[in-house]
C-alpha cells in the first residue's frame, strides 16, 4: 500500500485551518484504506509548525529560506519535488 500526502498551509507562523480538516479526512482514508499518512510542511521553520501535527503517521519538513513570506511558486516547486520522491497515491491540498 502507498500513502497519502497532505500539502499544510501556513500564514504568519499559523497552520490554516483547512489544513487540519484535511488531516482529519486523510486520517479516516488512511484508516479506512490501510494507507500512510504524511503530512509535509515546507516553511523557513518548519519544526515550530510541525509540531502541532498529531493526525499524521509521518511529517515531512522542508526548510528554506525562500518558503517566507509565501511564495506559490516556491511552495510549489517543493510539493512537486516531494510527489515526486514519495509517489503518494493520493495528495489532499487546500484550496485557499
């Protein structure tokens, strides 16, 4: 079985809620599936953030400077570069 990947949005040193709704989606597919739960949060610190991920079976930290003030595109370039390392089979991403 593959995993699922959940993208954590954050906003001035705060994960979005939405995010957490979809932790809490992913972890009832992952239960429901027999799947991984992964969590990746990319942020110039992404430690502070992902300490306040409990749903996840495993987070995933990218840190650079570049990741603040949010950029898209950056955010964008490393979840491309994660699906493609971690080839989820399923990727829950916010739309805010």
């Amino acid at each position: 079985m593959g995993n699922i990947l959940v993208f954590i949005e954050a906003r001035a040193g705060s994960i979005l809620p939405a995010s957490f709704e979809l932790l809490a989606a992913g972890r009832a597919l992952a239960g429901a599936t027999g799947r991984t739960l992964e969590a990746l949060v990319s942020a110039a610190e992404p430690d502070v953030l992902a300490a306040d991920i409990t749903a996840a079976d495993r987070v995933l930290t990218v840190a650079h400077p570049s990741l603040s003030p949010y950029l898209p595109e950056a955010h964008a370039a490393v979840l491309s570069a994660v699906v493609a390392d971690r080839q989820p089979d399923l990727v829950l991403i916010g739309y805010t």
